[in-house]
C-alpha cells in the first residue's frame, strides 16, 4: 500500500508528460522551480542551475526515479526505498515551502500556508517511514543472521 502512493502518484504525472509542453504537471512545478534556482543561484553566488536541464526533462527524470523506486520497494529491495527518499528529499523543499507564505498568513490569508505545511511535513513523515523501514529491514537481517549461527551450532 505504501508503495501505491507513490507508484499511482508517478503514473499520474507520466500520463500529463505525455501531452508535452502543454502538461498540467509543467505548469505546476515550473513557477516552484523558477523560484527554487533563484533562491540557490542567490545563496551560491553564481547561477549554479545553468547546469541543469530543462524542467521537463527534471520532472521526467524525477518521476521515473519516484515510479523506479515505488516498484522495487513494493517488490522488497531496499533501493527502491532509498530512491523514494531520494526523490522525497529532492522534491519537497521546491513544491512545498510553506515559509515562502508565512507573509501571507499575517495578512490573515493562511490557507495556503496551512496546505503547504500540512504537504511538507506528509512528505517529512514519509521519508521518516522509508527511514524506518531500512532500519527495521537491516535489524531482521542481522537477527536471521544470529538465529542461523545458533542452528548451525
């Protein structure tokens, strides 16, 4: 089920790539991203982001690392996990600043504050599941290993 999530969420995207230039997808993300490189390209000093490609083709590239990543997670391997979080980690600053909107809370417009935070903190909370899961993943690995070193003595 965890793993739908993120699967069903990556096919849906996929799906809007597929109209091209005009995708509803590209029209979201590509204001967030425009913000996003200003910040970097601001904080490094230089415009770091020049070297990055177009926006489509980092949504593409973003939705097939998600759409990778759920598959080998719902099959059990242990990277797709790590290339959920990856992508998680990756995404969530760009789509979801929710302190980007802290000036529009005061002027008494929190809603999309509250939407934003409420999305960054799912997204902080889904990382943190992946998280445990690797943890959790390893401690049974390691306790198979004692109970196998046990039988064979």
């Amino acid at each position: 089920m965890f793993a739908f999530v993120f699967l069903a969420s990556a096919m849906e995207k996929w799906n809007d790539l597929r109209a091209g230039a005009d995708a509803e997808v590209l029209r979201a993300v590509s204001p967030a991203m425009r913000i996003a490189k200003a910040t970097v390209a601001e904080n490094v000093g230089f415009n770091l982001c020049a070297m990055l490609p177009n926006d489509e083709l980092l949504v593409k590239c973003a939705t097939l690392i998600e759409a990778l990543g759920a598959a080998l997670f719902a099959c059990g391997f242990a990277f797709g996990a790590k290339l959920l979080i990856l992508f998680t980690c990756a995404v969530t600053p760009v789509m979801h600043p929710f302190w980007r909107h802290l000036d529009d809370a005061s002027l008494g417009n929190d809603a999309v504050l509250g939407v934003e935070m409420i999305m960054f903190f799912k997204n902080v909370a889904l990382v943190g599941a992946l998280v445990y899961y690797l943890g959790m993943r390893n401690e049974l690995s390691e306790a198979r290993e004692r109970v196998k070193k046990l039988k064979t003595n």
